[in-house]
C-alpha cells in the first residue's frame, strides 16, 4: 500500500585505421568483453539483492510462533479479531500473499502496473513487500520492516540501484506504520502480537499502536457496519515531494472482503497522501492469493 548521449564520430582519413579488418574485429572484441564483463557484474549484484531479500524474509516465517492469544485485549479488538477470522489457535508465523496492481509517482502521472508478492509476520512486527514493476517489469522494488527497521530500496533489473531508503529513525517510522496498517491481510496479529497497543475511541474507532518516544507509530482504524476495517489512516508520515522530505497525512482504504483459509480479508485496497492540493492515491491493488506462510 510506504513512493521518482550524443554519438562522436573520429575516422583517421588518411591512415583509414578503422578500414584495417584486425583493428575493426579488435573494437568489436574488446566491446562484447566490455559488455561481458558489465553483465556478469550485473548478474551478481543482481544475485545479491536478491539473496539479502531472501534472508529477510525468511526471518518473518522463523519468527516467535503465535502460541496462545493475548488475554489483555479490549472487547472491541476482540470482536474486530473475531469478525476478521483471526485464529485463536494454530495460527501461522506469516501468512503470505500476492498482489497486483498500480502505483503513481505524481498526481495526474502515469499509472505504473505491478506485481508483488508480500509476508506479513504474526507474533512479531514485520512484513516484506516484493514487487517488480513497470516499465516492462524492468524495476525491482522491496519495502520491508524487519527487526524493527525498515527499508525501501529499487533497483532497475535487480541490480542497479535506482532509489534506496534505509537506516533512519524516519523510514523505520514509516514502515511500522504499514505494517499496523496492513493488519486486515493478518487479522491473527492482532490476536497475537503482543507488541501492540490498542485503545478504543469509540464504537467504529480503534488505535493501534508500536513502539515508544519520537519512533512511536499510531494507525486508526475505522469500522464499517460490518466491524470489519474499511479505513486506516496516520496523522502524518515522512514523503518526498519535490526532493524534500515533508510529513503528511496517510490514509488507506479496504473493500471487498472475502473468506480465505477461513478469514474475512479484504481483496481490494488504496493509499494516498493528503497534500495541500487534496487527495493524492498513489497505490491500488487487489489480493491475487492468500494464505498461511511460508508459501502461497
């Protein structure tokens, strides 16, 4: 659901080097080395990045197993579990999902289309989002909230690296804040993780909550009819706008709730900003599978 050669042509007329057959098949030689050599380095930092995600996201499905439900929890959260499917027993340490969808850069930009594929941790905070995208699906994207830190890194085929986020009180920040958000797609964290705060607003209003001091993130939750979580939303969140780093509101939307491995979770969602402008979504996508990890 959190985010931007002019050719030079030299021929030696009168010694006409580049007519010379053994320095032409050199120049060709010595490029397809180049160029060899240039993809193999590729390949393997490609192979990094990807063998790194890898270990993160195997710790989400290592982590504390759920074990018992939490007994300290306010009857409202507790319908909220309930109304969610949540299991109280036999719960999984992730559940794994794969989503599809499309993000934009700016308001009134082009939409880009994704793919992702994302685990989201039970007991413990902590998801990773996976995502290849457009354009051609040439981008390779991972948001994740591990350990209590948090990244977001791009990297064009899987190797170059486009855009990284990580290693700031403000991108950890950023992170627990989607992970209380996404807590709809595990309804059984909120059985389970007990290091989660809850307060009750009101009827159709609850507050989640993680960690302490200027880190501390709070998501409000509001219920439909149903008591089931339609919106989720953050009085601000760190973003870039015009390379500068502003707070804004956050919000997000859920709809279309179905029933899978016998929870109600919702199959459509969204996110925005709230600029100075209004309302800027620059995330939707639909649910494409759910289920217990390690796997789909």
């Amino acid at each position: 659901m959190a985010v931007v050669c002019s050719p030079v042509t030299g021929v030696d007329v009168k010694e006409n080097r580049l007519s010379r057959p053994g320095t032409a098949w050199m120049g060709l030689a010595g490029a397809a080395l180049v160029a060899g050599v240039a993809g193999l380095v590729a390949l393997a930092a490609r192979g990094v990045f990807a063998a790194r995600l890898d270990r993160l996201e195997r710790r989400l499905a290592e982590g504390p197993p759920a074990g018992q439900p939490r007994a300290d929890l306010p009857p409202e959260v507790l319908a909220l579990a309930w109304a969610s499917g949540a299991q109280g027993s036999g719960a999984p340490a992730a559940v794994d999902l794969r989503q599809s969808g499309w993000m934009w850069r700016a308001p009134g930009g082009d939409a880009l289309a994704f793919t992702a594929r994302q685990r989201i941790a039970t007991a413990a905070p902590g998801f990773m989002w996976r995502a290849v995208m457009d354009p051609a699906g040439s981008v390779v994207v991972a948001d994740y909230f591990v350990g209590g830190h948090g990244g977001l890194e791009a990297r064009l085929l899987g190797a170059v690296r486009v855009a990284a986020e990580t290693g700031s009180a403000d991108i950890d920040r950023g992170e627990a804040l989607r992970y209380l958000a996404e807590l709809p797609w595990n309804p059984d964290a909120i059985l389970h993780n007990r290091a989660l705060e809850w307060r009750v607003i009101d009827s159709t209003t609850i507050l989640a909550a993680l960690g302490h001091g200027p880190g501390r993130a709070e998501i409000t939750f509001t219920l439909g009819a149903d008591g089931l979580v339609e919106a989720a939303s953050a009085a601000a969140r760190i973003c870039i706008e015009g390379g500068r780093r502003v707070e804004r509101p956050w919000r997000g939307r859920f709809w279309d709730y179905r029933r899978m491995a016998h929870r109600l979770v919702p199959i459509q969602g969204e996110v925005a900003w709230v600029r100075d402008e209004g309302e800027f979504v620059y995330w939707r996508g639909r649910i494409e599978a759910w289920g217990p990890g390690p796997s789909t």
